[in-house]
C-alpha cells in the first residue's frame, strides 16, 4: 500500500498535504500558501542563500539538522521532516533566537533582504555542533555560510555574530527535543509515497526492488536524489517534471560502507555525509567536496548524482576516475558494474539504459597518493574552467609504479590522460619525465573554449598542475598546500 499525502512538522506543528503539484517548490509553498514571506527568493537556482530553511531529520535517535536552499527542494521532499524558517527560531515567550539577537547586536543586517538566510545557516551550524566540540574558528563559520551572499555589510559584522554560537542557554529547539523527536517518528515513512496530480507523478519507494520496478515502469522518468540539479531545470528553464521518481527513500542508496578493498558510496549519499570518510582517505578529494557549493548544496546534493548526471563540469569524476572508481548500474534484477571512465561516452550521454540506474560508485582504496586541484574564478561555489586529478605511486627508488589522470571541464566529458600515464609510468620521478609529460598532454588533450576559459589556457594550466603535483610529492615546502592556484 502507498500513500498520497505528505506528511511533515512545520516548525512544530504537523502538516499533512494532499493534492500537490509535484514540481512545487517549498519557497513557493511557504511564501504563497503559509505567507511565510521571511524566506527569500534571491537567485531561485541555489546560489545566494536568501531563501535558507532548515530541515530535522530523526538519525540513530536523534535530530540531524541541515540547511537547504528552499528555492530548489519539491514540497514532496519535506515528507517526514520537520521544516523550520527564520519564523520558528522565536523562543516560547517571542524573544528571539541567539542567533537572531547576535545580529542586532553586532549590526548584521542592513537592507535586511539576506539576513534570515545568514540568520538559518548560523541556526543550522549551531545545532550540528555538540557541547564537546571546540569553539568554531573563523574558517569553520566561513564554510557553514558559503552558501549565503550579502551585498551590504561586507560580511564582518555578519562573522562578529557567529560569538552566538559560542555561549548561550539551550533554546526552544533544545527544550522540545523529545516531542519533536517522538512528533518526526509518528509520521509514516516506511510506506511509499505516490503522487498524482495534474497529469504528474511523484514516487518515492522505499527499497531497491521498488525503485528498480518503478524505473523500469517509468523508463524516461526523472531521478530525484538531491534537486541541486533537478530543481534548477524547474526554477531556471522553466521545465515541467511530468515524472519523478526520488530515490532518497531507500536505505541502501543511502550507505557509505566497506566493500572488501574499496569505500562504497551509495547514489543517494550527500556530500555532506561522504565528506568526513573522504577527506580522511584522500584529504585533496575532501577539500574538493567542501568547494562544491555552499553547505546548503552539499547537504542535498549527491555524489551519485553527480556521477549519474554526465556534465563534463561534475568536480567529483577526475578524482574518482583517477582512483579508479566503478559504478553499479541495475536494471530491474539485472546488474553490472562498470569502471566510472567508461560510463561517459559523449557530452551528456552515458552508458545508462532505459530503466536502469546507479546504485552506488566503489572507490579502491589503494596506495596510490591522490592529488587533485580546481581552478576555479571564485575559490568557493563556482564552476571549475580545469579540474585535475593525480593518483600517483612510486617504487622504492622514486620510479613512477602507477599513474592515473584525469581531468574535469576540457571537453565533452570527463577525460582520463592514458597516452601521458604510459609516457611517464616507468621513468624516474623527476623534472624530465614531468617535461615529457607536460608535451604529451600537449598532444593529448584537445581543450574546448568557452565563457570560463580559452583551449589554450586549459591546457597551460593542465601542464601547469602536472607540475604542482611533481612539486607537492617532492618538495611539499615550496608548494601551497591548496586546491586553487589560480
């Protein structure tokens, strides 16, 4: 049995919705039907952070709070969560939040358009931190409000605010805990949900079996996993989805685990969740994962939808071709696993079939060092012109043992360098086997211009991170120690 309602708390009262437009965004919902009109819409694809709410999940018994732009999640998302905007913080006699008070007082706001949405992502940072936790340093308070852009304060009294995470007694949030958590496990989210209205359908099954049977039903459905992409289609194109079909649901696609000699990475695992276990296994590749948007993108949005997507742009596929990554692909009880190189095939087109989907991507964990850089024009949130990856091996007298290449932004698809790779595997680890590889990818690669970036320059800076990576395993004194060298 499915159900059709949606079934979520708004800051804490429960909400059930029926007859819902599939393709309705929650910052419509909230400013047209709830006139809740603090949430803004600023850029409407998920870039500037005006229209911040927060989302609760209940996890392992307790609530995982995490911001999301508004502008680009469906209403049918919100089942089973509880919603919270700059209208719930007040406290149970109407004071405001610290959070909300820490900006009066350090004279956060100036036309006031941006401030619930800094106001949410300070919210959200603060209940993500535990009492044990050492006091947040300034980068850890640029990193919870990347996703947020304000044209009038200049930032640094926006940044004097964040002392409200430091001190302060429990507020509302903290007081109804319990009932929010026993609220959140009364709504009925092991049934799936089914969706029909105005000629569309939204489907969220809630097991690999479902999912599979309902692609192979709906074929030329949409995947919604995080709606970092999808929504954009709907907000910015002003594209109807007739179909969707949200793999969120399904616990497997959800897991990060390990699977004999690699880390498995479900398709519906965030950025977010991911970054930790990244990070700590190759720390280049978790440093990339946090340039990928603001904290409100990475909070929704998926690797595996990354990789499913094919945008020659993705910054996750050159670190994860580079480390020899393999993706499982099913349809219906069919599976088969594929190296993630051979999964591209032309611009936008991959080695998906009708009705089959990505179930998770195997990263081996092996020796190889892995060194991998964006250039990019913004250090944060912004699309790269060139992304390199490196992983790399050596023998015990510097020989290269093993090289893997590839590179994000140059053409129709991610490419992996295999000519360079066999140019260098085998030579000494010095300055002429580097120059030797820098003319092979001169012929190797043939770079595309456009709006980010000439040929020329994608392949000067190609070579040029070539060297970096001579540099960074050789000298690592002389090389900054970050992922933009631009």
């Amino acid at each position: 049995m499915a159900r059709s309602d949606i079934r979520f708390l708004l800051g804490f009262e429960p909400i059930a919705l029926n007859d819902v437009d599939p393709n309705q965004t929650v910052l419509d919902w909230l400013r047209e039907s709830m006139a809740l009109t603090g949430t803004k819409e600023g850029c409407a694809e998920g870039d500037c952070g005006a229209c911040t709410v927060v989302l609760a999940d209940v996890r392992h018994g307790e609530l995982l709070y995490k911001p999301v732009n508004a502008c680009i999640v469906f209403l049918p998302q919100l089942d089973g969560r509880q919603l919270i905007t700059v209208e719930h913080l007040k406290g149970e006699a109407g004071e405001a939040h610290p959070v909300q008070q820490a900006m009066v007082d350090h004279h956060g706001s100036q036309c006031g358009f941006c401030t619930p949405g800094f106001v949410q992502a300070l919210f959200a940072f603060s209940k993500q931190r535990s009492a044990s936790d050492s006091l947040p340093t300034r980068a850890d308070i640029c990193n919870a409000l990347q996703g947020n852009l304000c044209r009038c304060t200049g930032y640094r009294p926006i940044l004097a605010a964040s002392d409200a995470l430091h001190t302060g007694p429990d507020d509302v949030f903290d007081v109804r805990k319990s009932q929010t958590i026993a609220a959140l496990e009364k709504l009925d989210t092991t049934t799936p949900l089914v969706i029909q209205n105005r000629g569309r359908s939204y489907r969220a099954p809630i097991s690999l079996e479902e999912l599979a049977t309902a692609i192979q039903e709906q074929p030329t459905a949409t995947l919604l996993a995080g709606s970092t992409d999808v929504g954009l289609w709907v907000t910015k194109q002003h594209r109807t989805q007739d179909q969707l079909i949200d793999m969120t649901r399904v616990p497997e696609l959800s897991r990060i685990e390990k699977a004999g000699d690699a880390l498995r990475i479900g398709a519906a695992c965030t950025y977010q969740d991911a970054h930790a276990v990244i990070a700590q296994a190759w720390p280049d590749f978790g440093e990339l994962i946090r340039r990928i948007g603001g904290a409100q993108v990475r909070a929704m949005g998926t690797i595996g939808g990354n990789v499913a997507n094919g945008s020659p742009i993705g910054d996750t596929m050159p670190a994860l071709i580079a480390l020899g990554s393999t993706i499982l692909l099913r349809r219906g009880k069919q599976q088969r696993r594929l190296p993630l190189e051979d999964f591209y095939l032309d611009y936008r087109k991959t080695a998906l079939q009708p009705g089959e989907f990505v179930v998770d991507i195997d990263i081996p964990t092996s020796n190889l060092e892995l060194r991998c850089y964006k250039i990019s024009k913004r250090l944060d949130q912004d699309i790269s012109a060139v992304l390199g990856a490196f992983a790399l091996a050596f023998e015990a007298d510097q020989t290269v043992k093993d090289l893997r290449i590839a590179f994000g932004g140059m053409a129709a698809v991610p490419k992996r360098a295999i000519n360079t790779e066999r140019a260098m595997i085998g030579k000494p680890w010095n300055m002429a086997t580097i120059k030797a590889g820098q003319a092979a990818l001169a012929k190797e690669l043939a770079p595309i211009s456009d709006m980010r970036a000439s040929a020329s320059y994608r392949l000067t800076v190609a070579q040029n991170l070539l060297m970096k990576a001579f540099i960074e395993t050789t000298a690592p004194e002389t090389a900054t120690r970050v992922l933009d060298v631009s």
